[in-house]
C-alpha cells in the first residue's frame, strides 16, 4: 500500500511525496448511535488502512487526488471557508478547513499535494471517511506543525463531517481512527470526550471477528440518519434532558407516557444501548470475550426493531452466523446497509462464510464480502 501510494503520487504530481501517513477503519463493537447523544461507545481500529502520500508546495493550493477517483481536486486554501468543497474531496479538504481549530491560518500556511490510497471498503459501515479525514489530519499536523493532540485532531475531523459533508455523526469514528490501540476496543465517554483501553482478548480466546459487508450501500449524509439524530433531539428535549444521556433506564417509564411510540423506541434504543456498552466493558475485564454475545445479539434487535436502521440483508448475516455458531452478532455503523460483524471461532470462519453467501444467494441478495479483520494501530506516519 505505501509503495502504491507514492508510486500514485509520482504519476500524478510528478515528483517523489515527502511522506506516507495513514489511518485505519473501524468496526464498532458496540455501542450505535450513543455518540451523538453523549453517550458510550466501544470501537477498534482494523487492519485496512487509508494511505495518504503529500508533498509540500509553496503556494495556497491544496490539490487532492485517489486511486479511486478520477483526476485531481484543486482549492485555494484561503477561500475554504466560503467555498466549501463537493464530492469525495470534501472529506480531505473539509478536514484542511477543520484544522484551523487546531491553531491553523489558513490565510498562511503552506499549501499541498496529497493521493490516496485504501483498502477500507467505501458505504460499509467501517469508517471509510473518517480514515481519510484521520490520514490527512496527521499528515496537515505535520506539514503546518501544529500543536495539537489527537483529541484535537479528531475533533477537527468530525467539525468536517459535521459541517463540510453534511453528516450529522458524532465523534466515535475518527476518535477510533486516531485513538485506538493494538489488541484492544477504546471506551469513549462521548459526553467528556474521556477515553482507556479495554484488552478485547479475542486472539487468546481462540476468536475472530469476521466483518460481513453487504454491498447495501450507505451514506451518513442521507436523511434516514439526520432523521434518527433528530428524533434523539427531540426525545431529549421532551424529557427535560440536553441529551439522552441523561435519561437513563430510570427515565424510560417517563419517556412512555411523555413520548410518541416512535421518539420513545428511538430513546429506548440509545439508552439501553449505552447500557449494553457499560456491560460488554464489564464483561470483558471480568469474564472475558466469550461472555459478550448475548449483548451484541440484543444491541442488534434493538437497532432492527427500535431503532428500525437494519435491513433485511443485514438481519440475514446476523441470523446465519449465529446459526453457524458465532458467540454474538450484530450490524455495525449508521445502518440502513454496510456491514454486520460477528465473532466466531476462528475454526468456524469458512463455515460461517460459506453459509453467508449460500444465504444471500437463497434470498436473492447481492453477494456479500466475507473477511477477517484484526484490532489494529491508530493513524500514524509511515515514512
């Protein structure tokens, strides 16, 4: 990937890139759309990364380029912030505006070429935009050298979702892309932005986690999650609450008489999911990964039947995995399309696999991609 990435560069800029940064793609373990609200969420960083090679220019021009995309993205770094990018260069450019939280001047600093290179499938439901907001975020850090933490840094790659691509997502992605560790979930208070490591074990137990991607392609800035944003909001605010974080389960028999059916399910969904991350972290330090798969088999039912974010394609791969045995399951991400997980043993994965596709064949649905992924490295140089 990094010699891909450079030799990306050359073809398109004409000269060598001064270095390689990158930043992985994530699967949430637990823990759907809790972030927005102020709530907890358990994600880790995988195994297939989004490569950025950049090179330096002495001008105010930012050009953006990728491997799968066509031609080159051009903008005058002074005029971001009124002539806000489009297309798939929002995510690089929008992150090159969001940095002037982090001490940028954007009427100053130096300009760039940057190419991407990734192996994060794109609509998944694994963080293909924030890898790329993430990868440039620590390679713009480095280029204008800024004295900024990777709080900071991630804070400013959501500000570009948020307000350059238009998707209303919280801050759970691009902490994981920049925040994660080897081997281990990260625990994020989304209230305080407070944040540890939890050993996940999974390799010493003998499992996996195998990502089931659909192909139902997603997109954060449609509306169906603008919509269950703004029911959580509106929740809230019946309630008394600046978020439903402060509801809590003991909130919930309020929240029945005070609220309409659906705004009621779709509290119901955020507070007893942040419950379930509390207890899949319990679960974890005290009995071990094994004990986790009734939590996840109940975070997906609430998602499908509270929430209503799944699809039939995904409540189809949970059903086969655990059918095959998997020790839990459920769909990861926004929803309506991507991806579900599952962790199995490690001795089940081409059962499981095999069952998959013969089930979305059966059914009629596209066939699904199968594949392994590892809890992996936050961004980082890579030369």
């Amino acid at each position: 990937m990094i010699e891909a990435v450079l030799a990306g560069f050359r073809a398109t800029y004409g000269y060598d890139a001064a270095g390689v940064w990158s930043a992985p793609g994530r699967v949430n373990l637990i823990g759907e759309h809790t972030d927005y609200n102020g709530g907890f969420v358990l994600p880790f960083a995988i195994d297939r990364r989004t490569y950025v090679a950049l090179g330096p220019r002495t001008d105010h021009v930012a050009r953006v380029s990728s491997a799968r995309e066509p031609g080159v993205v051009q903008a005058d770094l002074r005029r971001l912030a009124t002539k806000r990018p489009t297309g798939w260069s929002a995510y690089p450019l929008g992150t090159a505006w969001a940095l002037h939280t982090t001490g940028a001047d954007l009427a100053t600093v130096a300009g760039f070429d940057a190419h991407f290179v990734s192996d994060v499938p794109t609509g998944a439901g694994l963080s293909s935009s924030a890898a790329i907001e993430c990868a440039l975020a620590i390679a713009l850090a480095d280029h204008w050298d800024l004295d900024a933490d990777r709080d900071a840094l991630a804070r400013a790659a959501q500000l570009a979702e948020n307000e350059v691509v238009g998707a209303p997502t919280g801050i759970l992605d691009q902490s994981a892309a920049l925040l994660a560790a080897t081997d281990a979930a990260l625990f994020l208070d989304c209230r305080d932005g407070t944040h540890e490591t939890v050993d996940l074990g999974f390799s010493a137990a003998g499992l996996t986690v195998v990502v089931v991607d659909t192909r139902v392609q997603h997109a954060h800035s449609d509306g169906g999650y603008a919509d269950r944003r703004a029911a959580c909001e509106a929740g809230a605010r019946a309630l008394g609450a600046e978020l439903l974080r402060e509801v809590g389960a003991e909130g919930l028999g309020r929240a029945a008489d005070v609220l309409d059916d659906v705004i009621f399910r779709r509290v119901r969904h955020v507070v007893t999911e942040d419950q379930r991350v509390l207890d899949t972290v319990a679960t974890l330090r005290t009995d071990g990964p094994r004990a986790i798969g009734d939590l996840l088999v109940a975070s997906h039912a609430s998602m499908r039947d509270d929430f209503e974010i799944s699809v039939p394609e995904l409540d189809l791969a949970v059903e086969t995995a655990l059918a095959v045995g998997a020790i839990g399951a459920r769909m990861t991400g926004g929803g309506f399309g991507g991806s579900a997980i599952a962790v199995v043993d490690r001795d089940l994965v081409d059962d499981l696999t095999s069952a998959v596709e013969k089930a979305f064949d059966r059914a009629g649905f596209e066939e699904p991609a199968v594949f392994e992924v590892r809890p992996s490295r936050a961004a980082e140089r890579e030369s």
